[in-house]
C-alpha cells in the first residue's frame, strides 16, 4: 500500500479548499516572474541613456518604459496578495479541521495518558503545531512556489541581457549554494528534530513549572526544585551553542560568497567612475561621501570620482584572539 504523503494528509482537512492552495501556488509563481520584468524595462532605460551619452536628450521612450516598469512591478503586488488571500483561506480551514479532530480525540484518551504526558505538553501540542500548519500552507507554499519561479525567469533574463556576463556572475552563487548543501541534508534534518525535541521538552516543562508557581511560593522553593525544568534548560542551551559554533565558519563563506558577485564582474584593474547627477531641478544639490571611515567630503552636481585598485598593501596584525562579534558587542554594550 503506497504511503500517503504530507500535502495529501493535509489536503483531507482542507476539503474543497485545497483547490484555492493549489492556486495560491500558481499565482505567486506567477507573481515572481511578473516582479522580474521591471528589471527588464530597466535596462531598456539604462540601454537608452547609455546609447543617447553625452546629448542625453536624444534618449527616447525614457518615461513609457518607467511606467511599464511600475505597471508591472503593481501588477505582481496584487497578484501575489491574491495568492496570499487564497493560501490563507483554505489554511485556516486546515487548522480549524485539525484542531477539531485532535480536540475529539483527546477526549477519548485515558486519564493515566493525561497524567503521563502532561497537559502543558498536549496543549502545546495542539496549539503550536496547528499554527505550524497554517503558517506552511499560508506563507511557506507559496513563497516555495516563487522562489522556484524565481530562478527559471532570472535564467530567462540572462539570456536577454547577456547570457555570458550573466553566467560568469553566477559562479560565486553556485559555490555559495554547495557550501549550503553542506549545511543541509539528512544530517541537518537531525540535528533540527533533535533542535525540535529539546525546545519541545523545555517549553512543555516551562508550562509545567509555570502552573506549579503557587506551590512554589507556599513552600519557598525555587526554580531548582523542578529538576526536569532545569535539566531541559541545560539540555538546550548546550544543543544551541554546539549548533551556532558547527555552523559559524560555514555560513561565513556562504554570505561572503553569496554577496561577492561583483568580484567576478569588476577585474583588479578595472576603474569604477561615479559621477554625480541632477535628480531635481535644484543646481545646489549636494551628497556627501566618505571612505573608510575618514571625514565626509561634500560634493555637488557634476562632480566625480574614481574607485580604483590601490598601489599600496596594507598587512593586518591581530593581537588578541577576540572575535570580531565579541568586539561588537562589548562595544554596543556602551550604548545600552
């Protein structure tokens, strides 16, 4: 007997309303490719000015294909709220339905069960893991439908753009992503249900030592009376900090990378002009800049400057073995 999957137990509490999770996936798909084509009007504007250079007034369709853009970046709002509307309906159907059918359950369990379990961990259960349902069926389904989407129209645009410059730009993504699979897997699928059965146990504990807070008060305990509470406590903070520490050096390299596309874009000779323009029609229009920290320079309309590789290197000594977060927050300490 072939086993039935998660979406098909799910689509039983929704009844007819699964049909309305099935268009919410379609429509925010739909939404993402639709949010992409702004980008593309934009680079027609770009490709207008950047051909009309220097009498910029020979640019033509400037405002026609703005007006596109906005069109369709408004277009792809309301698209993905209907998809929202949709998804949303039919998830609080699902979760009213699975509320009902535990809550009739329950009913029929023994009382030793009751007593076994505790009552803060079965209302935890019922409470906190319908909301996970509604959450999964109303946000994280549709957005899962867009984020495929997204990839397949941005693929699409590459091949408008450039599809060798576009490519090229891609390499930094592609090694990010491998360093993410590592970080995923059978073996992350553990160490989250194990993640999952620790803040279960903690919060179902808590629950317990909250209801015991008049017994606490009458005999003048404390919060190491309730062994379970505290051994839960300890049993999650050391998962948490094993956790953050195993995977701190790998998410490093995944935002480094993940953020660094300009590095394959921008050779180490390559000059990088910006030149400031008129947004308005105020001539006394100023910015202000700054490099490293050091003091702003003020510039006007007009004015320029180039960002390019430096003659000189500079080598860095790390005297103390603090981290860089370490220093971060002692240092916004002081302005707590």
């Amino acid at each position: 007997m072939k086993k039935e999957s998660v979406m098909q137990k799910l689509f039983t509490y929704a009844g007819s309303y699964k049909y309305l999770t099935m268009a919410s996936w379609i429509l925010s798909a739909a939404s993402a490719l639709i949010a992409l084509l702004p980008f593309y009007y934009i680079w027609r504007i770009m490709q207008e000015v950047v051909l009309a250079a220097p009498d910029y007034s020979k640019a033509q369709n400037l405002s026609g294909l703005g007006w596109s853009a906005v069109g369709f970046a408004l277009l792809s709002m309301l698209i993905y709220i209907c998809a929202l509307l949709c998804s949303h309906i039919a998830a609080f159907h699902v979760q009213a339905n699975m509320r009902s059918t535990l809550m009739r359950h329950i009913l029929t369990l023994p009382m030793g069960f009751m007593d076994s379990e505790g009552s803060g961990k079965i209302r935890k259960i019922v409470n906190e893991s319908t909301a996970a349902t509604e959450t999964y069926l109303a946000h994280q389904m549709p957005d899962k439908a867009g984020a495929i989407a997204t990839p397949v129209g941005l693929l699409l645009l590459l091949v408008i753009f450039d599809w060798k410059l576009g490519l090229l730009s891609l390499v930094p993504v592609v090694f990010a992503f491998l360093i993410m699979g590592a970080m995923t897997g059978q073996r992350m699928k553990d160490k989250m249900e194990e993640y999952q059965n620790a803040l279960e146990e903690m919060s179902s504990e808590a629950v317990e030592y909250v209801r015991g807070i008049p017994v606490v008060k009458t005999f003048g305990q404390s919060v190491f009376s309730f062994k379970r509470f505290q051994t839960s406590i300890k049993k999650y903070e050391k998962w948490v900090i094993a956790y953050t520490l195993e995977l701190m050096w790998p998410m490093v390299g995944f935002t480094t990378l993940i953020n660094a596309i300009f590095a394959v874009l921008i050779g180490a000779e390559d000059e990088v002009m910006v030149e400031i323009g008129k947004r308005r029609s105020q001539k006394d229009e100023m910015v202000e800049v700054s490099f490293d920290g050091n003091n702003a320079v003020k510039l006007e309309v007009g004015d320029r400057f180039i960002v390019h590789r430096a003659t000189d290197t500079a080598k860095i000594c790390k005297l103390r073995k603090e981290s860089f977060l370490e220093i971060l927050r002692k240092k916004m300490q002081a302005y707590t």
